[in-house]
C-alpha cells in the first residue's frame, strides 16, 4: 500500500487523498484542498472565476469559486 502526506498537516495519507479526514473535516468540505483550482504544488488558485486566482491559497480557506475535484 503506498501513501502519500496530507497537505495540511502532513500526517501519512493513503495515495490518492489529498488531505487526512480530520483535516478535511475541520477545513470543511468545499476548501482549497479539494478544490479543481487549486494546485497542491504550488499552492496557486487557477480559477479564473476566483477572487484568488493567481494568489497562492492555503488548502483550508474557502471561495466563492470552488469546484470539487475530479
């Protein structure tokens, strides 16, 4: 089983998560982290339709433009 570091507090993940369920939790659901937008390298918002596009975003602040990953 591989994993991976959740992106927030960097605990050890299964591969594929992007953050561990208790910090999706306390995020909340529709946060950076599982944002379409937002990318987990840079921490850039790519959204066009966002306020922070082009800012670097933390996983757990939330927009008027999110968009669940796919």
């Amino acid at each position: 089983m591989d994993a991976d570091r959740c992106i927030i507090c960097g605990a050890i993940i299964p591969e594929g998560r992007q953050a561990c369920p208790s910090c999706e939790q306390r995020a909340g659901r529709k946060s950076c982290a599982t944002c379409e937008y937002h990318d987990d390298f840079s921490w850039a918002c790519s959204n066009g339709d966002s306020t922070r596009r082009g800012d670097f975003t933390e996983p757990e602040y939330v927009c008027e433009g999110w968009e669940e990953r796919q």
